[in-house]
C-alpha cells in the first residue's frame, strides 16, 4: 500500500464526490419554494457529475495498487491524535461507481414519480444527503470516520423513509428503523472501543497490520505488549458483525426493513440497493481480515438463516414493494453467508449485481403502483400496491413487463444473467467452505450451504408468484384494464438496470464466474487472525473451483422447482385465498412473527417496566415527596413559632427587663442634692441597724 504524501487528483475527485451531494443538500433547504419543480433536475445534475467522476476514478485506479491519504483530525489528551482520510482500492472505486449509477437513475426516476409532491424539494435534498453518507462510508479510512457517516446514513434514511410524515406509517416506520438500527449500533461502538484498546489505533490499514502481528498463545490474544483473554478476538468480530446486521437487517434485525416501504417507492430502491443495506456487507468487506474463525462461523450461521426467513417471508406477501423487501432480505442473507464462509470475493460479487436488478425491480415496481394509482383513482376500496388487485398488466406496461421479467431472472439465478453468476459463486465457496471444516465428510456445517439451496427454489418461487399476479392471467377488474402510458423518466432507468443485469456485463462466459473480469481484478485479503488454520482458505479456494459443477445442477433443480410450484398454483389465474388459519401462511405473511416477537418480548416488557417504574414514581416517590414538603411545611410554620414566640420573647422580655430597672434607677436620679442626703443618712441607718 502506498501512503501519499501530495494530494493527488485521485484524492481531489474523491472529495469532490463526496462533497458535491452534500452541497446538493444544503442549497436545496435553501432555495425558494417557488423554485421546488427544479430541484430534482439540480440533484439529477449533481449525481451526474459524480457518476462522471467515479467512472473517471475507476479508470484511473483499475488494477493499480491501494492507496490512502490522511490528515490529523483532533487531539486527544494532548498525545493522542486522530485522523481522518481517504483509503482508495478496488473495491472503493467499484463501490463509488454503483452508488453513483443508482442514485442518478433513482434521481432521474423520482422527477417524474415525485413531480408536484408538496415536499419535492425536501425529498431530493435528502437524497443528497443519503448519497453524501453513503460515499462516506465508502471512502473513510479509519472506524471513527466510518462510524460517523454511518450514523448519518440512518438519519438521512430516517428523513426519507418518514417523507410522507402527514400520514400514520411513516413516522412509525421510520422509528423502528431508526431504534432498531441503534442497537446493532451500540455493538458496533464496542467492537470499536475494542480494537482502539488493542492496538491502539482505528485506521484501517494500521488494524490490519496489527491483526496480521497479533497471535494467541495459552489463550490470550497479544498483540506487541497488548494482550487480552482470546475470548476477547471473537467478540470484536461478532460487535462489528452485529453493527452490519443492524444495517443489512439480518437476525434478529430483520423487522425494520419491510415497513421502511412506507417511505417513496425510489427511497426503497436506493435503500435496498446500493446505500442503507448495502453498507453492512461493504462494512464487513473493511473488517474481514479482523474476523476471527469462531466470529466468521457465527456469520455464516447467521446469513443462511436470514436468507432462508426472508424467502419464506416473501412467499405469501400481496403488496408488491414487501415482496422485494422480503426478497432484500434474504438476498442480504446469501452476502453475509459469503463473507462468513471466507467467499469474500463473491459476496462482493453478490452486493454489486443486486444491487443493479434489484434497484431495477424496486423501481419497475414503483412504475406499476404509479400505473395503478391512475387506472384505480376514485376506487377507494382498492390498495394500489396489492397484487391481487392487477394482473394483466403486461398489456399496459409492455417495456416494464420485459424489464421486470429479465430483472426477475436475475434475482432468481437463471444462467445468462448476472444473478447466476454472483450466487454460484458465494453457494461454491459454502459447500467447499463445509467441506474443509467437515474434512470431507457430512458436519453441522454443511446446513449452510443446503440451506441456501433451499431459499435458491424459495427465490424461484415467490418470484414467480409475483410476475404472473402482476403482469400474467386476467386484469383483476374492468380498471386495470384500461390504457396506460409511463412517461420516458420512469422507464428509461428501468430499461438500463435490466440491461446491467445481463451475465455477459459481468462475464464473457456467462456460465462461469471465475472468468468475470470482476474476480479476475479484485484482491482477495489473505486471513491472518490468530487462530484461523494457515490452510483452510487455499483449501476452500481449490475446493470452490471444483465443484462449481456440482452446484450449478442443485441450484438448477431448485430454480426448476420453485418456478414450477409457482406455475402450478397459479396457472388457472386463481387469487391467493385467505388461508389465515394455515400456520404455515400465517408464518410467512407475518414474517415468522418477527414483530409480535419484539413487541411481547422487548417492547411490551419495556412498556410495563415503563408503566410501573411511571406508578411508583407517581404513587411512592411522589407522595413521598409530597409528604416530605408539608412536613417541611409545617416544621417551618413550627420554628417560625418557635422563633417568634419563645426566642423573641425571651429577646424581649430582656429587652424590657432592662427598661423597667433603668427606668427604676432613673426615677431616683432627679438632681436634687438634699434627696441624695436624706437618701445616704437613711441608709447608713439601715446598716447600723443590720448590724448591731
């Protein structure tokens, strides 16, 4: 790694793209309400210009050697420096090139799907500043810094996902994602205070080397003349997984991310794509070499189970845009499980090309609700968004039926789109990741790679449930079968997602990933950590290229099965029924119960606990407080008494004591000489008299 000294244009391009859409986001909230129509054709412009510099950057960085530039921060105690920088490697610059694309495509979509919202302008100043956290995060060279775009990442999508604040799910949603996200937030902040206590140091590049000279030794972790209990390895690394959990919504975390649909349908594509979610799986790319092999376990475990909950989820879901929340999920899932069986390159691979085909869906899904608001206006018994009320739409929407087909394929996996590439690539590296910790044989560890080939037939499933609800059989009235048109702004950024989505964009042999040019130039980080065999990941790399073969024909069979149960339900254009006392219907649609879960175990016990501690302020400590001020009440009343009736007094009975004899002895002191004589003589007589 090179650390430049000059500042470099490289350096310069990246500051300009991370600073442009935040002044998009401030002039915005300054600019005249009277000018809000052209406020998405500015940010458009804005995201154009750093689409144009990323494309400039990956250019100018493509297969050259990483590179970092940093500058003191702020002080701390006077000795303790830290800094803040910008690291750029491959994937940065590949990372930056997706996040401009899709926010210039949302950008260009939500003009003609936002025009004359009464907050147009608030809406597209939010984006510049989801965009400016997101390219952050991208750059930063150090966890601090890392953090704090982090954290601006859930404000901005907390403002987006509450726009439509006027109405009752927003603010709700947009709370629980903002709660939720605080406590993978919270371990987040430890996993940092964690490695600041081993090594000293939050950069990066300093945190790799000091893992890389770490080592274990009778069960303490050392690290030069640090050292910590080896317990302390794995919980660095499942604290800085929890905080990508909180982001990616993976296990236990999950429940946020369906209700954040309550925001615009673009804020949904840009959250699932290329920002919000995406930057817990880009998180755990910038800490993979810190994973221990317990915590990378923990990952894997992790990521199979979210995929699986998330594809089961997605099976039985009506509102179009829940369905792709669901499947957000789940794909989400197949990332972390990648990086947790050490495919780091493909779960890259995996976060780069769902994030074109499912922007691409989000917003071909955004057309079709557009399309429904019109053709049902003035049937308020109708929701828009649920699919049982559309079917046939292919005649009304014949480009964005094509382009949802072809994006469909891709998520499901389907060879010759980029889909089957990316997930060939993280199912080979779990079944060798399985077998090389099994040693050949069947083990525990081989539930995570069948696991996900049972959500590959799941995917196969609900999205083909959803394609012949929407766009297959016969309109579900007379009003959806009404003529349509979408305008060029909505359809455009659809047509070019589902043209990224084809598998000859990633790879000249659309069958095989390991000819992508993406594999071929991305550098793999080598683990180091203590404890993890120097072996096992050549092993899982020869492995994953051998059986390639072997999960291509599973994956296959499960593709072939899921789109065939689809087609047999719903081949006689029969609408889902209401099966509500089918448990496992219930499970699905009520996404594994996920929030009574939440609500019964965490919020309603905080909620009593809130309640009785809210009685025993009022009843005991109040009332106590009441008793305590009037007995200091009346104690006061007791010694004003006391002070005005007895020290007073007994003050003026002295006082007047004293009066009385001085005026005693004033009244013999009248001036009068004989007085004074007749005085002595008589009482030198009284003596006399005493005496003898």
């Amino acid at each position: 790694m090179n650390e430049a000294t000059i500042i470099s244009p490289e350096f310069i391009e990246a500051l300009l793209m991370l600073v442009l859409p935040l002044a998009a986001f401030l002039g915005l909230n300054i600019l005249p309400q009277r000018m809000a129509a052209v406020s998405g054709k500015l940010v458009s412009l804005v995201f154009l210009i750093v689409f144009l510099l990323s494309v400039h950057l990956i250019w100018m960085r493509w297969g050259m050697d990483t590179i970092e530039y940093q500058l003191t921060w702020f002080y701390l105690s006077g000795t303790v420096h830290f800094a803040a920088g910008i690291l750029l490697d491959m994937k940065t610059v590949i990372m930056l090139v997706v996040v401009s694309v899709i926010s210039l495509l949302v950008s260009l979509f939500s003009i003609s799907y936002m025009h004359n919202d009464q907050d147009e302008r608030r809406y597209f100043a939010n984006l510049g500043l989801f965009v400016f956290s997101m390219i952050g995060i991208v750059i930063s060279n150090n966890l601090l810094q890392l953090f704090c775009f982090w954290e601006l990442v859930g404000l901005s999508s907390y403002l987006l996902i509450n726009h439509w604040y006027r109405t009752g799910n927003p603010p709700k949603a947009a709370t629980k994602a903002f709660v939720v996200n605080r406590v993978g937030d919270a371990a987040f902040l430890i996993g940092i205070g964690i490695a600041w206590t081993m090594f000293d140091s939050l950069s990066l590049t300093d945190l790799y080397s000091g893992m890389e000279s770490s080592h274990l030794e009778a069960g303490i972790w050392m690290a030069g003349d640090k050292e910590m209990p080896g317990i302390w390895l794995s919980v660095l690394g499942i604290c800085l997984f929890l905080g990508a959990a909180g982001k990616s919504a993976q296990f236990p975390f999950q429940a946020w991310l369906p209700d954040a649909m309550a925001g615009p349908t673009p804020v949904s594509a840009l959250i699932h794509a290329a920002t919000m979610v995406a930057a817990g799986v880009f998180l755990l790319a910038r800490v993979f070499p810190l994973l221990s092999l317990e915590a990378m376990t923990f990952i894997a475990v992790t990521g199979a189970i979210t995929a699986f909950m998330g594809a089961v989820a997605a099976m039985t879901q009506n509102d179009i845009k829940k369905v792709l929340a669901f499947s957000t999920i789940s794909q989400l899932g197949y990332m972390v499980m990648g990086m947790g069986v050490g495919a780091y390159d493909a779960s890259l691979f995996h976060l780069f090309t769902h994030a074109f085909f499912k922007a691409g869906l989000f917003l071909a899904a955004g057309a079709v609700i557009h399309a429904m608001h019109d053709l049902l206006k003035g049937d308020h018994h109708r929701d828009p968004q649920d699919m049982r009320n559309m079917g046939g739409l292919r005649k009304q929407l014949p480009v964005i039926f094509i382009c949802y087909v072809i994006l469909s394929l891709a998520l499901v996996g389907i060879p010759f789109f980029s889909g089957f590439l990316s997930k060939e690539a993280i199912m080979s590296g779990s079944f060798a990741w399985a077998d090389a910790r099994s040693g050949g044989g069947m083990s525990f560890y081989h539930l995570v790679p069948y696991t996900g080939m049972v959500t590959v037939a799941l995917t196969a499933y609900y999205m083909g449930r959803q394609v012949y609800l929407v766009f297959l059989g016969q309109p579900a009235t007379d009003r959806v079968a009404g003529k349509f048109s979408l305008q060029w702004l909505m359809t455009a950024p659809v047509v070019i997602l589902s043209l990224l989505s084809i598998g000859l964009i990633w790879s000249f042999n659309p069958l095989s990933f390991q000819n992508s040019w993406f594999f071929t130039n991305l550098i793999v980080p080598v683990i180091q950590v203590p404890g993890y065999p120097a072996g096992l990941q050549p092993l899982i790399v020869e492995l994953s290229e051998n059986n390639h073969l072997l999960v291509f024909i599973l994956s296959s069979a499960m593709i072939i099965t899921g789109l065939g149960l689809a087609f047999l339900r719903y081949r006689n254009g029969i609408p889902e029924q209401n099966r509500a006392g089918n448990w496992f219907y219930n499970l699905s649609s009520g996404n594994w119960w996920m929030d009574n879960l939440y609500y019964d175990g965490v919020a309603g016990p905080v909620k009593y606990l809130a309640g009785r501690t809210y009685a025993m302020d009022r009843k005991v400590i109040d009332s106590l407080l009441n008793y305590l001020v009037v007995s200091g009440v009346l104690f006061s009343k007791m010694t004003g008494w006391f002070d005005r009736n007895i020290v007073d007094g007994l003050v003026h009975l002295v006082a007047a004591a004293g009066k009385t004899t001085g005026s005693i002895f004033r009244s013999v002191q009248g001036g009068n000489v004989q007085r004074y004589v007749a005085a002595a003589i008589l009482l030198m007589i009284v003596l006399f008299w005493l005496i003898y």
